[in-house]
C-alpha cells in the first residue's frame, strides 16, 4: 500500500470511530434519561459529554488538520482472522464439547496462522506435542490445583 | 525483644517458605488472568494447619512475587500479568521490541524488591502514623487522585491529547455498565444479562493489550522481539547501574507507592500510574517516555512493590484492607485468632514482628529468584518459535479470562475489546487512555458522587471540591502534570524559533 493509499484509509478510520465514539456518548445520554436515581445518572452523563466533545473535535480536526498515518497496514489478513474466529469457535464450542477438546480448536487456527515457514514433519510433531503439553499443564493447573470450574 | 523475631523469621521453614511463595506468587503473577488474590484465595486453607506467624509469611511472599511477576508479561508480551503493571507495558515493551528486554525485566526486579524493601521498612517503623493518612483521605480526595491519575492520559496521548481524551473518557463509560457503584440502577446494558456484572479490569487488560498483539504476530513472518545473537541472562550489572543513577526516581516512586498502598482501594495500579506520572514530569529533556525510558520501569515496579507493605498499614492497624489480597490476609489473621488494631503491635507483637521481617525477607529472596525466573522467561520467549508461542499465549489468555468469573462471556468480551482494541488502536486511538478510564473510572464516580451528596446536604460544594488541604495538594499536582509539559513544549519551540531565526 502507498502512502497517499494508506493516509487515506488512516482518515477515513479515523473519522469513523470518531463519530463512532460520539454515537456512544449520545447513546449514554438517552440510556441514562431511564435511570431513576439522580446519582446514577451524573457520572456518565457528564463522562459521554466529555466523550462527544474530545471525539467532535478529533472528527473536525481530521478535515482541518489531516496529518494521520495510520491504517491496517500490511500483513496476512486470513491469518489475523484464523485466529480470531478459531478463538470465537473455542467459546462457543466449549459448553458443548468441555475446555480441553474446545481448547484445541484456538490452539490448531493459531498454530496454522503464526506458521510462517514450511510444514514438516518435525515441525508437526514439535509444535503438536509442545502446544499439547503446554494445554495440559495450563489445564490441570486451572482444573485441579486452582480448582477453577472448567467445562 | 526485636531481636527474637528477627531470629524467628530465619528459621529454614519460615525461609522455605518465603522463597516457596516468591517463587509461586512470581509464576502466577506472569500468567495474564491468575491474580494476586486468586493464588493466595487457593492457598489460605493451607495456612491454617500452620503457625501465625508462618502462615502470614507465606501469605506476604505469594502477594509479593504475585507484584512483581506482573511485570513479565508486561514487559515481553505487552499484556499486564496483573492490573499493578499497566504502566510497566508502557516502556517495557518498547524496550523489549528493540532487544532490551533482558535489561528490562532485571530493572523490573531490581525496582520490585527496592520498592518492596520501603513498603515493608515503612510498615515496620512507621504503621501507626502513617494508618492515620488513610483516615484522612475522604471521598474527595479518592476523586482528585483518579483525577490524577487521569491526568496521566496527557502524557499517553503522543501529540493527539483529543483522541487520548476521547480514549479515556470511552474507558470510563465503559466502566459504568453494570450496576451503578452508589445506587442500584442497571445502566448501559442494553437487556443483557451478560453485562449486567460489567467490563472486568482483567478481562479488559488481557483483551486490548494481549490480544492487538497476538494478532500483529500472526500477520507478518519473523521474530517477536529484537534479540543479540547469543541470549546469555539478564543484565544485571547494566540494570544495577541504570538503578543507582535512578535512585531518587526509585524512593520517590517507592514512597508513592507505600503511600497510595495505605489507601484502601487504591492498589498497585493507581500507584504504578501515579509513580509513573510524576516521573514523567520531571523526566530530562532527553528522556522520552513511553518509547522505551528505563525510568518509566523503575517507576511502576517501585511503586507497585511498595504497596503491599504500604496496604499492610491499614489491614494490621485499623483492619482495614486497602486491596483484595490484603482482605484475604486479614480473613487469615482473624481465622488464626489475631484480633487487628492499634494494640495489635503490642498484644501480639510476636506475630506481627516476625511477620514483617518474613516480609522483609521475602523480599530480599525475590532478587536472586526474580532474576532467575526473569532469565528464563526471557529465553523462552525470545527463542520459543512464533508457531508455538501465539497458540500457547492464546490458550492462555482463554483459560485465565475464564477463570476471574468462570464465564465463557467474559471470554467472548476479551476478544471483542481485543479486536476493538486492534481496530481503534491503528488509527490513533491508544489502548492505554481507555484502560485508565476503565480503572480510574469506578474510584473517580464513586468519589465524585458522595461528595456531591456530601457537599449538597452540608451546603458547601464548593469548600467539599476545592476547600481540604489534600484535594489542594493532589489538584495542585494534576494542574502542574497537565500544564508543565505545555509550558516546557512552548518554550522549547520558542527557543528553536529564535535559534533559527
């Protein structure tokens, strides 16, 4: 990606989560109009003015003063969302199928996307057995000694 | 009588364990999602079959490494191990990115066991007067120190104080999902069951600070850190002589840290923010925080250790504890019979004076296990393969966000800020702005809301905000954190115009 490419897309970000910081605090304002004590309401009504005024100004000074760089960059997108969605799978696998075997789902979609060189036959069999033993080891610490509830 | 105690503390089980709880409480500490609390939680029942004073040590050395493992992850993965070492990721990381994380992580324990010595040397000397700082801070004065603390996001915002701004103020919104902490009204849930008990602090943590960088990780092929050829240990006489050309820095941040230690539900977060503050204000010019200032370590690790003696003051003196372990200590203390207060150090001084000195002790072992726990974990991240290491940190990050509430929602909520975090985070919008509203939010609400009643009921808002001489100080230090940095800027521009023209 070029400069003039990925400035555009670091202003074009910007703006978005602007307005979207100033959605949230206009948001709060109407969901604190609900709360019955007046105690309730002050901190996060004076909190999301705050919040719709820094992110109004940060929204007007990105057309007035456009100096961001910034932008998703480079990188492999479908190893950013291996991970994430094996992870997503892991929590919503995990009351069906138990911690361990759900476990093994983030495990295997992070190893394949942080796998940057080529597959062999030692490879499977070092990173499998160390990422088995490391699983293990967390899980009967958590299970057994932590006494910690795992599905 | 001094004397006896001092001798009952080194006798081989009381060492054994001391060094045992070190050792434990630094493993459980550099695990994203295991707390202080939760491994001396498992550990209490255990120290009943015990001696008091024995069990109390062993209780102080798990709450003592628990601090200082913080650090690790902090420095090498970016990812607090506990809330105290937020501030630590600031310059660790950074120094850690450009292959300084051996002299980080021995800066980390040199600072930790500095600032441990002073908690403990005040908590031996000092804990009747200074118990009495905690009866002087009211809700107001919890106000101006969050506000303090917040002040902090000036520093953090690198030339963009309004996205900085808009960060920490989303962070306190966020903070106020859930049930309100003066009354009981359910606020920003939208119907949802799932956030009804909030944004957790760790799960938050462990969401926009570990999980931005598991994802940069898998994008790009090589290294996670900057490594030397030949990783040999930890450098240690680098770090003991980057220490003693930082003493002030070191006492200062220390005697922060015992202080805001003293203030019960402030904790080693409040104190490592507020330590790393102040040493941002008076940084040299040529320092430059947040990009990897060894300063900026030494701080936090200084201030956060100091609060374990400094939450002991009030525990042992008024039975008060300032934070969550201190409650669990106190829960052991009464379970063992030893009734807390001002004639505690006499009643049952036996108790008390070889417990501080175990606590002294303890801190002095976490030098040589500090520095060989950080040797190896040092190592094994720099040298453990990326395909191993994002798996591994991942399965971790899911086990531990599970296990603060033994909820699959939490888990799903770290990986929503996760993503949140990446996603805002490469536009301008810093994690570290949000996470301090997110800490600094509940203290700051609850602060401003009862002295607002107070205020109203009594007539007097105006002397209740600005009229006690401890909101002076603290409001005089947050206008002169905030205003310095502009005044100093100015006149530097100001110079280089004239320089130039």
């Amino acid at each position: 990606m070029n400069r003039s490419a990925a400035n555009s897309q670091g202003q074009m970000g910007s703006l978005i989560i602007s307005a979207m910081f100033v959605l949230a605090g206009v948001v709060t304002l109407y969901d604190t109009l609900s709360y019955t004590d007046r105690d309730s309401k002050v901190f996060p009504q004076t909190v999301a003015i705050i919040l719709i005024i820094c992110a109004s100004v940060s929204f007007i000074m990105r057309f007035i003063k456009p100096t961001d760089e910034g932008g998703f960059g480079q990188g492999i997108w479908w190893r950013r969302v291996l991970l994430i969605s094996t992870m997503v799978l892991t929590c919503i696998a995990m009351p069906y199928v138990g911690f361990l075997p759900a476990g093994v789902i983030a495990f295997a979609g992070g190893l394949i996307a942080a796998m940057h060189d080529r597959w062999s036959l030692s490879n499977i069999l070092l990173y499998w057995g160390s990422g088995g033993f490391i699983m293990v080891l967390f899980y009967t610490l958590f299970k057994f000694v932590l006494h910690v509830p795992l599905p | 009588m001094e004397l006896d105690q001092f001798l009952a503390a080194l006798t081989p089980l009381n060492l054994a364990l001391a060094l045992f709880g070190v050792l434990a409480g630094t493993i459980v500490g550099s695990i994203p999602g295991l707390t202080a609390t939760m491994a001396l939680a498992v550990l209490v029942p255990v120290t009943f079959a015990m001696e008091p004073a024995s069990a109390l040590i062993l209780l102080g050395a798990i709450y003592t490494g628990a601090i200082y493992g913080g650090a690790y992850a902090a420095i090498l993965l970016n990812t607090p191990g506990t809330p105290s070492a937020i501030a630590t990721t600031f310059d660790g990381y950074p120094m850690a990115k450009r292959g300084d994380g051996d002299l980080a992580v021995a800066l980390a324990c040199f600072a930790s066991v500095f600032g441990g010595m002073v908690g403990a040397l005040a908590l031996l000397f000092l804990a009747p007067p200074l118990s009495k700082v905690a009866l002087a801070f009211g809700p107001i004065e919890y106000f101006w120190l969050s506000v303090f603390g917040l002040s902090l996001i000036a520093a953090l915002s690198n030339g963009n104080l309004m996205k900085a701004l808009a960060g920490g103020a989303f962070g306190m919104l966020l903070s106020t999902v859930g049930v309100a902490e003066v009354s009981a009204d359910i606020r920003l849930t939208f119907g949802s069951q799932t956030l009804i008990g909030g944004f957790g602090v760790v799960v938050a943590l462990i969401g926009l600070y570990c999980i931005p960088v598991l994802i940069d990780l898998v994008a790009v092929p090589g290294r996670h850190l900057k490594v030397e050829e030949n990783v040999k240990a930890v450098r240690i006489g680098d770090a003991f002589g980057l220490a003693i050309r930082s003493k002030f820095n070191l006492v200062r941040s220390s005697v922060i840290g015992t202080l805001v230690g003293i203030l019960p539900g402030a904790g080693g977060s409040v104190a490592g923010l507020v330590a790393y503050s102040e040493a941002k204000r008076t940084a040299k010019s040529h320092q430059k925080f947040g990009e990897g200032e060894p300063d900026g370590i030494m701080a936090t690790e200084s201030a956060n250790s100091a609060t374990v003696g400094g939450g002991f003051i009030p525990t042992l003196v008024l039975g008060i504890p300032g934070t969550p372990p201190d409650a669990i200590v106190l829960g052991a203390l009464l379970v063992q019979g030893v009734r807390t207060g001002p004639a505690m150090f006499t009643q049952s001084g036996s108790i008390v004076y070889t417990f501080i000195y175990g606590l002294i002790i303890a801190t002095i072992l976490m030098l040589p296990a500090g520095l060989l726990i950080g040797r190896y974990a040092y190592k094994s991240i720099v040298t453990i393969p990326k395909a191993v290491l994002v798996p591994a940190v991942g399965f971790m990050t899911i086990i531990g966000t599970f296990s603060i509430r033994n909820s699959v929602s939490d888990v799903i909520i770290m990986l929503c800020l996760g993503v949140f975090g990446w996603v805002v985070a490469r536009f301008g919008f810093a994690a570290s702005p949000i996470v301090l509203g997110l800490i600094l939010g509940p203290i700051a609400e609850q602060g401003f809301v009862q002295g607002w009643i107070i205020g109203d009921a009594t007539n007097n808002l105006f002397g209740m905000f600005f009229g006690r001489p401890i909101s002076q100080g603290i409001l005089a230090f947050t206008l002169i954190t905030l205003i310095l940095p502009i005044y100093l800027a100015r006149k530097k521009n100001k110079a280089h115009v004239e320089l130039e023209s």
